[in-house]
C-alpha cells in the first residue's frame, strides 16, 4: 500500500504496510500518561494485584482526594466513566425537567433521559457561554435542575461563578462536568463550593487530565450528605482496581497539572490563531485543549475536500484523527469538527496537513 501510494503526506504516515495516526480527536493530556502511573499499574500487574477483586468503595483513592481537595473523604464517590457519575446523579432524583446547554455530548441526554428526566435544551449566548438562569425565561425554558459542564464540550468554554451561582440558587440539583477543567486557560474548580451547596454535584475523572482513556476513573465530589443519597441508589460494580492502585500516585501527580496548564497558556492561543488561518476554516474561541470549528467550501477550495466528511477522512489517510460533530445534540449543521490542542510539534504536523488537503486544486 505505501509503496504504489502517490500521496507524500500518506507515505509519510505508512510504514511497512501499518498506520501511525496522531490522535486530535480525543482531550486527553497532550503529554500523555504520567510515568508513575505506568510504574503503578505495571506494578499492580505483575505483582498479582490485578487479579484481586477491587475494593468497590475505593477507600485508598477516596482519602487520596481528601488530601488533594481539603474535603473528607465522605465527600467523594468513584466510578468509571463520567457519563456513569451524571447517571448516578440523575438516578438519585425525581424525574423532573433537566436542562443542558446545546450543544453537549450524547452521554448527558442518554444519563438523564435514561432516569426518566425531561430534558430542556438551553441556547448558549452569542458568544457559545451558558447564559445566567434568569435568561432561561426569555427561552420559555422552565427547569428544576440543570447539568452543566467546565469546560463545554465541544464549545470549549469555560463557566464562570457568577453564573453558576445563579443555577445553584434557583435549581433542586446541579451537577457539573469537570473531567477537562486543568486543561484549560485557567479554568477554576468548584469543588470546594460542595462544602457550602449541598445541591452541587462536581464529576472529575482522571481520563482526560492524566491520558487515561482506556483505564476509566471518574468520581463525584459532593457534600456529604449528598454522597450518602447518591449511593443509595448506587451500582458499584463499575468501579474497577485502578483507582486504588493509582492512589499514592495521583498525591504527587495532580500538582505537576499546572504545568501543563501553563503549556497550554501559549499552545491554546496559537491552535487556535492557526486553524482560523486555514482557508474555509472558522473557530470558536477556545477556554480549554480542543477548538471547535467549522469547514466550508465555498468552490474556490480543493473539490477532493467539499465538506468536513471529506476532510476527516482525507486526515486521516494523511496520519491525523479528528472529531466529527454531525449528530451532536444541539447542532444542526455537518459542517463541524473538533481538534485537540496536542504538542506544538503535533499541531504544526496537523495545520500543514489540512493547509496542503484544503488548497490542493
């Protein structure tokens, strides 16, 4: 196959017949998997841990957070993925109606809907932020509970306190999705606000912040009392024995997130600056590791790339992965994608790739 190919940018990416794709469809840590999360698990493996049945309160792991968040230990409740913490979360309560802001990824609509909630689609402000609970009449939007995220997924941004605040004194139930919230241009954590708002629900997960997508490790951070009703209604068996084998490591681990957070001080900016660059390509400003945008050809672009169908799977024969957005709950046009913010080298691979695809006659 890479030997008759005529594409450089393929060849590029085809050795011996195997394919080598860089990822920028995921929002995972842009540097990867912490070492000592490696040596843990590699560790556990072949020390016979594995093999054990886990601990399905997540003891070791709930007092590692304690430490890191200043909260007890009461105030946490594990699980595997984040989409299984909104559903603990919509379980728990009354079916009632549910906001989320459109657009949002599918797991949201599946948790609630899944509960028996009425969902009730929030439009974002002009400017893709969650507009203030008062806003929400001018919608003739009537909810009893809202989940919201910070950041956005795939809007990228990032939700202010003042707005917040708003929810969480007009609302039954709040919940917000947290899994990306060190991976952005100095996003804050509401975490602590659980402490004071017994109505407040905050999901993390360590899939996105340390690149684990394939060892799932997500929790809820609540008062108190709140983690006790969520666990009456509660199915364990998800949670897994990562959690407890990566205990010791997260301590030392979840500081060096701000220098990561730093990198992406400048490397957030410059995707994002680049990617509008591109002919046919707009951005939504981006507050967190991935930019949204859209692709339109208007006739005077390549006509092997008429729309973003086009465009992923030409990247992809090039050695580059992207989101497509079609389907998304709350957007109503095909002509979206997503990147993630990677390393400098990587996104200059990718920006060079789409210029040469897009411009191509």
């Amino acid at each position: 196959m890479a030997a008759g190919n005529d594409n450089p940018m393929e060849a590029d990416y085809l050795s011996g017949g195997q394919a080598s794709w860089i990822d920028f469809s995921g929002t995972e840590n842009p540097f990867g998997t912490p070492d000592s999360f490696v040596r843990a698990i590699v560790d556990a493996a072949s020390n016979g841990v594995l093999s054990y049945n886990p601990d399905r309160s997540a003891y070791a792991f709930r007092n590692a957070l304690a430490r890191i968040y200043s909260l007890p230990a009461e105030s946490f409740l594990v699980g595997a993925t984040p989409g299984a913490m909104i559903r603990a979360a919509a379980q728990t309560f009354e079916p009632c109606s549910v906001g989320v802001t459109a657009p949002c990824p599918t797991e949201y609509v599946l948790a609630l809907s899944n509960a028996g909630h009425r969902i009730r689609k929030i439009t974002l402000t002009s400017s893709y932020s969650t507009p203030v609970y008062g806003a929400l009449e001018a919608q003739k939007v009537q909810v009893d509970a809202v989940v919201l995220a910070n950041p956005s997924y795939p809007t990228s941004r990032l939700l202010a306190h003042s707005i917040l605040d708003t929810y969480l004194k007009n609302c039954d139930w709040v919940v917000v999705d947290e899994r990306s919230i060190k991976l952005t241009l100095g996003g804050r954590s509401f975490a602590d606000l659980t402490a004071e708002y017994k109505n407040l629900i905050v999901v993390q997960s360590l899939c996105e912040e340390f690149a684990l997508p394939g060892a799932h490790v997500s929790y809820c951070i609540a008062h108190p009392e709140t983690i006790a009703e969520l666990k009456r209604f509660y199915d364990n068996s998800g949670v897994t024995m990562f959690p407890e084998v990566l205990a010791e490591a997260l301590v030392s681990e979840f500081p060096k997130l701000d220098g990561v957070q730093g990198f992406l001080y400048s490397e957030i900016p410059w995707m994002q600056t680049m990617l509008s660059l591109l002919p046919g390509v707009d951005i939504i400003p981006a507050e967190a590791n991935y930019v949204m945008s859209s692709y339109r050809n208007d006739g005077s672009l390549s006509r092997e790339v008429p729309d973003v169908a086009a465009l992923a799977n030409q990247l992809e024969l090039a050695g580059f992965i992207i989101k497509k957005l079609e389907g998304m709950p709350g957007l109503g046009s095909s002509d979206y994608f997503c990147v993630a913010v990677r390393t400098r080298q990587q996104n200059e691979a990718l920006i060079n790739a789409m210029r040469t695809l897009i411009t191509t006659p």
